[in-house]
C-alpha cells in the first residue's frame, strides 16, 4: 500500500487548485481590509491627541493668566495643520441665577460669585467638520 503511494505521480487536479486559490484570495483579501482598517483607526487617534494638545495648550493659557484675562465671549482661531479651534465662553453661578449687567452678579442663598465657563472646541479644518475634541474649565475670580 506504502509503495503503491509513493510510486504514484498523481497530483492536485484543476479544480482542487482553483479551490485552493480561491481560499487564499480571500485570506490574503481579509488580511489588507484588517490592515487598512488599522490604518485608519491610527490617523483618527492621531487626529485626536493632537486635538486634545491644541485644546490643552489653550487652556493652559487661560488658566496661568489672570481671571480678567480669561475671555467672555466667543472666539475663533484657525490652529496648526488645518484645525479648527473654538473657544466659547460665557458667565455662569456655582449656585442660584445670573444676573446681568456690569459686572454680572450671582442671586442666591447663601451668595456666590459669578464664574466664567470656558469651553474649548476642536474640529477638523472648519467650523463644520467633526468635533475632534472638547474641553470646559471653570474659572473663578476668588483664585486668581
């Protein structure tokens, strides 16, 4: 039996080696999809961490700067490489309702101060690309 095996020169037909090929076709098919599906997943990360360092580094700025310098309306700057940042802010109170007028007074029991909210927005190239990364602080006139 081992001999008539060895001593037979009968290979792959044609239709196991288009079978073959056809399995290794979509191996090799689904092996480039993971690929460049990873490819993509690493820029999009990419994307946002840097996002998050343009909405860092302007933060920081406001925070090591005094409260008067802290913005209180919105503002728009085109940052590197294309990113859009926004910065929007605006009067709040830890507790009770804002009170308009110059400067901005807080009505409640007990009496609080009023705080600016800062909102950083980072989107891709415009005002209407997608929202990379968003970041809020608060800042009160009573720390600096």
């Amino acid at each position: 039996m081992l001999r008539r095996l060895a001593t037979s020169e009968g290979g792959f037909g044609l239709v196991e080696l288009l079978i073959a090929m056809v399995v290794m076709s979509i191996g090799i098919t689904a092996i480039v999809a993971g690929y460049s599906s990873g490819i993509l997943a690493v820029d999009r990360a990419k994307a946002g961490t840097t996002a998050g360092a343009l909405a860092d580094r302007q933060m920081e700025v406001y925070r090591q700067g005094s409260f008067a310098s802290v913005p209180t309306t919105p503002q728009t700057a085109t940052a590197a490489n294309g990113y859009w940042l926004k910065v929007d802010a605006s009067w709040s109170c830890a507790i009770g309702t804002l009170a308009a007028g110059p400067p901005p007074t807080c009505t409640s029991t007990p009496p609080s101060r009023p705080l600016k909210l800062v909102t950083i927005t980072v989107r891709d190239g415009s005002a209407v690309g997608r929202v990379l990364f968003t970041e809020s602080s608060t800042f009160d006139s009573a720390t600096g």
